[in-house]
C-alpha cells in the first residue's frame, strides 16, 4: 500500500494506492532502469504531480485503451477532483504515449 498526501495547488490530497506484488515489482524496474549513473548527479526526487502523473499513464498502458468518460472517472479517483482530473486528461491527450480516436459517443484513449 502506498499513501499520498499533500496538495495539488489548492487542492488537498489524501491518497491511498493498493499495489499488488507485480505492480511494485513492475515500480522497482522501472526505479532501477531510471537509476542514475554514480558520476552523474542526483536527480531531483519525484513530485506528488510527478508520482500521479506516472500513476495516470500506467492506468491507461495496463487498459490500453479505454473511452473518455470511463478513463475522467478514473482519473477523477485518482486526484480526488474533478478539475485535477480533467488536467491529467488533457495532458493524456496531449502526450505523444497516447493515441486519441473519435468513438461512435466519445473520444477513445489507447496507449502507443
């Protein structure tokens, strides 16, 4: 279990994160393969937007592909807001990890 707390601008934030054995294992590979060399210098430690942000695009990856709606309200669960949700949607959108196609009702997110 992992907990989150502090603020996203105004906003409070209380999170609380259930991972199962592989998703720390997958968070453990992905420390290592991000572990800077000895010689070179420490990078600054991960944000509380940072650590949501790579939370968001590993719920999209994990779905591969999910509608608008579906992946707002996930993301609106994430952040504990409607308008911090609708944030990491656009930026969602905006990122070259992230396909959006035109669905019959709404916009469909995939990964890749």
């Amino acid at each position: 279990m992992l907990r989150i707390r502090g603020t996203i601008g105004d906003w409070p934030v209380d999170l609380t994160l259930e991972l199962d054995e592989g998703d720390w294992a997958q968070l453990g590979a992905q420390l290592q393969a991000t572990k800077p060399a000895a010689s070179q210098a420490t990078a600054a430690p991960l944000t509380q937007d940072d650590a949501i942000w790579q939370i968001a695009k590993d719920m999209l990856r994990k779905a591969g592909q999910m509608s608008g709606p579906e992946l707002l309200d996930q993301l609106e669960g994430l952040t504990g807001s409607t308008a911090a949700g609708k944030r990491l949607l656009v930026r969602l959108r905006h990122s070259a990890e992230v396909k959006v196609h035109s669905g019959a009702d709404a916009p469909l997110y995939s990964w890749g």
